[in-house]
C-alpha cells in the first residue's frame, strides 16, 4: 500500500499572475486629443458636440462644488478649534474659579 498523502512535502504555489498598469490620467489625455481633433476636422455630429459640451460643464460644475463644500468644512473646523483655543486660554490665565461663573453666565 501506498501512503502518499502522508509523505507529500508542501511546496508553493505558483501563480501566472501579471499585474496591468492602469493610468487614468493617459486615457482622459487620450480620450481629450481625440475629442480635440474631431474638433478640428469637423467631424464630429451635433449629438456627439452637444455631448461633449455637456460633460465639460458637469465636469467643471461638480468639481467646484466638492471643493467648496471641503473648503467651508474645513473653514469651520478650524474656526471652532481657535475658539476652543481661545477660551482655554482665557481660563488658564484667568483662573479656573472664573470658570463656573462663565459657565453660569452663558445658561
């Protein structure tokens, strides 16, 4: 009787693995040159111009939006952290007993 399994040795596997780059940047590039010189020779449809024209303003609207969402948040943040800044600051230098008549105060 053969008792293989109990002698097998473990090896490694060896996968055919190779990896793709992927430049998004390049195909937007490519994708514009192209848009370009249709352009240029005129050969592009009405539809497809009208297309064109449509994604270059959802494009430039989109992005303007996020990042004036992202400027406001960030704005905020660090107007609350100066304030918090601030009023430990105050109580540091004023003293801690200050602190509960501020506090009662702003109630």
């Amino acid at each position: 009787m053969k008792f293989r399994f109990l002698n097998k040795t473990i090896e490694h596997q060896r996968f055919q693995y190779n990896p793709m780059y992927y430049d998004e940047r390049k195909e937007r590039l490519e994708k514009k040159k192209e848009q370009y010189r249709k352009l240029e020779d005129e050969s592009l449809s009405d539809e497809e111009r009208k297309a064109y024209f449509k994604e270059s303003i959802k494009k430039s609207w989109s992005g303007g939006e996020y990042r004036q969402a992202q400027k406001r948040s960030s704005n905020l943040r660090i107007l609350l952290l100066i304030g918090l800044i601030l009023a430990l600051g105050y109580f540091v230098f004023n003293g801690v007993d200050e602190v509960d008549t501020v506090v009662k105060n702003l109630w």
